[in-house]
C-alpha cells in the first residue's frame, strides 16, 4: 500500500477502535444526498455518475454496518417526489437500481446482509420490481445486517397509509376510536416489525427530513455532514456513530433522571 492508503486505513481503523461496542445505534437510517451536485462538481454533463457512483458509497456503508454488528441500515434510495424528475433521469435510477441489484447480490450474501424494501414498490417499473424481489427472496434466510431501500417512498403516504388501515378497523367494529394506541399506528406502517432508528445521518449539508420517516424518527439523533453522498466512506461512518456515541438520550427525561437509573 502507498501512504496515502495507508493514512487512510490507518484512520478508519483507528476510528472504528474508538467506537464503544456496547452503545452501537441498532438502526441507522440515511438520507443519500448530493449525487447531482457531486457529478456537476466533478464536470459531469448530467447527474447520472452521481448515481452511479453512488451505489459505491452505499456498498461501503452497509459492509462497514455488517461489520460494526449493527442491526438495520435503512436508507432513503428513490422518493415519491423523485417520480417528478426528467424522464430520462428516472429511467436511468431504475437501470441503475436493476444493475446494483445484479452486482451486489453476492455481496450481500457474503456478509450476510438481508435486502428489504419500503415504499409504494409496485410503482417500480415490471423489470425493476421483478429484479427487487428476486434479489430480497435470495437473501430474505440471512440473518445480519437488514438493509432495507425506500424506494418510491413518501413518508406522507405512508401516515395516510396506515391511517387508513386503522380507520378500516373501526368501521369493521373491531376497533374503538379511544383505543387507537401508537402500536395500532406502528402496526400498520411499512416499517412494522422494525425498531425505529437510533441515528439518521445526512450528507450533502441540507439539514431537512425530505418526507423520510416522519413518525419513526421522532427520537433519533440527527447527524448532517457537508459531504457528498458518492464521497461518504466508512471513516466517516464511524464519525457519525462516535457523534452519536456522545450524545446523551434522555427521551422527555431530566440528565439526573438517567443518571438515578
């Protein structure tokens, strides 16, 4: 290895040294920001490399979440808004889905990663969501690390979703209107059986949610970081977690409350 690879192995394993073992968040959620403005900056005539290179960043996310032993790793991959972009935009995310899929499969089962996937997926185009399915049955017997990918997904919707679900209920008589509890709403989202997220981490400096997760991150820990998604690597992973790692949780409790535990 050069100096230069050697700085940087050197640090990420010094950072990932650092991280206590016994206070890992057991889901990260992440919102992939800036893959346009990356391929601009980068003298890209369109936003497509962005995307592509992309996928790069979101391999070394979820190896470097397999390893630390996390549980969940739920990341925000294509909105309902996101249906709005220049056709020729969409059409190539979903190539660009199809070929991931394809390619990191094996990836996925060595470290033993289970694939699973939020939102309106009968959305995708046939091909895409044929791909999505077989990809998530060829790993749904792994037991690691569950990587899930919001894809058509609207946070929005979904609350509407699960509303609808409940009111269901009530009308059918088998549900009162003052026994609608959090669980009954929890339930019915696309993230039941899921813990919600400890940590959300957001690159590209914008510091908004985007319609993501809007009632499952209401006591996660925000971490926004000025880099580009296609430039977030695992050392910078580990900082987001060492930032969440000094962070005191209290959940609507007083420090002193914590500390008489």
């Amino acid at each position: 290895m050069n100096a230069a690879v050697d700085s940087k192995v050197y640090k990420e394993n010094r950072l990932k040294a650092g991280l206590l073992p016994d206070y890992m968040p057991e889901h990260v959620a992440v919102i992939m920001d800036g893959n346009g403005r990356w391929a601009k900056k980068q003298g890209f005539l369109t936003r497509i490399k962005g995307h592509e290179v992309g996928v790069d960043a979101l391999r070394k996310i979820t190896t470097a979440s397999a390893e630390l032993g996390l549980n969940y790793l739920t990341v925000y991959a294509f909105s309902t808004e996101n249906w709005n972009r220049p056709k020729a935009e969409v059409d190539a995310l979903m190539n660009i889905l199809m070929g991931a899929l394809e390619k990191e499969l094996p990836i996925l089962l060595a470290n033993n990663v289970k694939l699973k996937a939020i939102g309106n997926i009968h959305a995708l185009p046939s091909k895409a969501n044929k791909k999505l399915m077989s990809v998530m049955d060829a790993t749904s017997g792994n037991d690691g690390l569950t990587l899930t990918l919001a894809l058509s997904y609207g946070s929005q919707e979904e609350l509407v979703h699960a509303f609808r679900k409940v009111a269901a209920e009530v009308a059918a008589g088998t549900l009162k209107p003052e026994e609608i509890s959090e669980d009954h709403i929890e339930r019915n989202l696309f993230t039941a059986g899921m813990p919600n997220p400890d940590l959300l981490i957001r690159t590209s400096g914008e510091q908004r949610i985007s319609n993501y997760l809007l009632w499952q991150l209401a006591y996660a820990e925000f971490y926004f970081t000025p880099v580009l998604w296609p430039d977030f690597d695992a050392d910078g992973f580990y900082e987001a977690i060492a930032t969440f790692q000094k962070r005191e949780r209290r959940f609507g409790q007083t420090s002193e409350q914590l500390t008489a535990k």
